[in-house]
C-alpha cells in the first residue's frame, strides 16, 4: 500500500489535522515525508491512532500511551499496567452505578423535599467528604449472589 496523504489520515482515522500534529509533537505518530506541505504517513498509522484512542478512551494519559510504544514503534504493552487500569475502571463503574441508583432514588422519592431524603442526604454527604458517591444500605449477599 502506498503512504496516505493527512487528509486521508484524517478521514479514515476520523481524527482532525490538528490531532495528528500534537500527536506528532508529542512523538506518538510520526510522518513518513512530505508531499509538497502535505505530511504523508505509512498505512500502519491507522492501526497506531487505533491504539492511542483505546488507550484515551480507557483513561490512559498520552505519556502513558506513548511508553507503551518500543523505540522501533512496535507496541510494548505492559499487562500490569492494563491490569491496574481496569481495576481503577472497576472502582469508577461502581461509583457510578452508586450515583446512578442514587440520582435514580432522589428523582422518585416521596419525601416532600431532596433535602428531607435520607438517601439523597447520604450522597450530598459524601460529595462534600470527597467520597463522590454513597454506598447505599443494603441486605448483606448470600453466597449465591456474590
């Protein structure tokens, strides 16, 4: 295959020019040359802004991303640090379905004001402790459910 313009880049990776430029600044990506003004860069550029946007979407930093790239460009990625991420992600999912059940609760709760609702009490608690969400009472699980 032949080297892809930026445009082209831009297109079928959905990524703007602007993009591709930081990422080169910050030596993610890397143009092959230069047709005129117009960067070109090896098809294998597409599966590289792939990865970069998995990583971001996972939550990764672009320094974390770019140590996950050898020096030739190959990826090198460390599974431990996949691991810890998805275990952050975990503890985030969690948090979330707490609020999410609790903004779901105070949105039909009967009382006659949020601030009379010991649930909603509880979340606005721990949003000003820096918990983000409140752990809801619940029945401990049987075995079974765990």
């Amino acid at each position: 295959m032949t080297e892809l313009d930026i445009a082209e880049v831009v297109q079928r990776a959905g990524v703007p020019a602007s993009t591709l430029r930081f990422y080169e600044e910050k030596g993610l990506i890397a143009a092959s040359g230069r047709r005129g003004l117009r960067r070109q860069y090896d098809p294998a550029v597409l599966e590289r802004l792939a990865l970069i946007a998995l990583g971001r979407t996972a939550g990764f930093s672009l320094d974390e991303i770019a140590r996950m790239f050898a020096p030739d460009g190959q990826p090198r990625i460390d599974r431990q640090v996949l691991a810890a991420k998805a275990e952050e992600l975990d503890r985030t999912i969690r948090e979330l379905g707490v609020l999410r059940d609790s903004l779901r609760h105070a949105a039909a709760c009967p009382a006659p004001s949020h601030m009379e609702c010991p649930t909603f009490r509880r979340l606005l608690k721990a949003t000003a402790t820096g918990t983000a969400a409140a752990p809801r009472k619940r029945a401990p699980r049987s075995p079974q459910e765990r």
